[in-house]
C-alpha cells in the first residue's frame, strides 16, 4: 500500500539542497539534468498559452499580458515565461522565469544550469505542440555569447 506524504516548499528546498550539497564531489551532468528537467515540469505545469498571429505566448497567472514600453523606456513587468514566432521557428526564453527556482537551485547563475533550463523549458514547449523550434533563444546577448562559447552538455 502506498502512502501519501505532503510537502511544503521549503521541505522540498532542503531535500533537494541536501542532494545537491551530497553530489557535490564529481557533479553528474545527467543527475542535474533531469533534476531541472523535473523542477521545470513541476513549476511550469500549469502554463497557459495563447496564438497572436503567427506567436505563441506562454504565460502563468490567470491573464495574459505582454511585456510592452511605457514612458520613459520602462518596461511594463508581464506574466509571459516564452514565446514561440512561428516567422523564424524560434522559441524565446525569459530569463526571468528563472526566479521561482533559485531557492532551489542556488547555483542557476552557472551558464551549464541555464542550458539544463533551456533544455528543459524547450521540452516544455515540443510536449505540449509536439514539434521542437529550430531556434531556441534567452532574450540576454551577454548570457547567450556566454552559452554559446560553454560545450554542449
């Protein structure tokens, strides 16, 4: 018989810090790999989606709202995590999105946790239309050069 156990956040945060603290010595790529895979799966899971044109938003929250220029070059905060353009078969990554796991995952700064996210959020995407972009981009020049120049994982 199997038994349910409930977990809060921050049961969750300290199981997987105590992890990660424990694989520390020789770090297994395939390990972190499908932990962000399944952290992505979990926080994401419940991303809504909606066609303008020839884009695909994929946002979280209960509306939709874009990210657009007010006065004075200030951006307008959005709920959108990525965007795919049919146009140029890309899929846009905001980097932002980020956020909610680095409780988690304190070492997301590094470039190789980031391309396990794009991995991940790019999974997200073909699971849920059933084809993968041709172009999957951070909107970051600085972090995408840095990607870029980092060996496939």
């Amino acid at each position: 018989m199997k038994k349910i156990i409930k977990l809060t956040e921050s049961d969750l945060t300290r199981i997987i810090k105590r992890v990660i603290n424990e694989s520390s010595n020789g770090v297994n790529d395939e390990r972190y790999e499908r932990m962000m895979d399944k952290l992505v799966m979990t926080y994401y899971s419940k991303v809504k989606y909606r066609k303008q044109g020839s884009t695909i938003f994929m946002f979280v929250g209960d509306t939709f709202s874009k990210t657009h220029r007010v006065r004075n070059s200030e951006f307008k905060k959005s709920n959108v995590i990525m965007w795919y353009s049919s146009f140029d078969d890309r899929l846009t990554i905001d980097l932002s999105t980020l956020k909610p796991l680095e409780l988690i995952l304190p070492s997301l700064n590094d470039v190789k946790m980031i391309k396990y996210f794009i991995k991940s959020m790019t999974k997200l995407f073909t699971d849920k239309f059933g084809f993968t972009p041709r172009i999957v981009h951070i909107g970051d020049k600085l972090i995408m050069d840095k990607i870029d120049s980092t060996p496939d994982i």
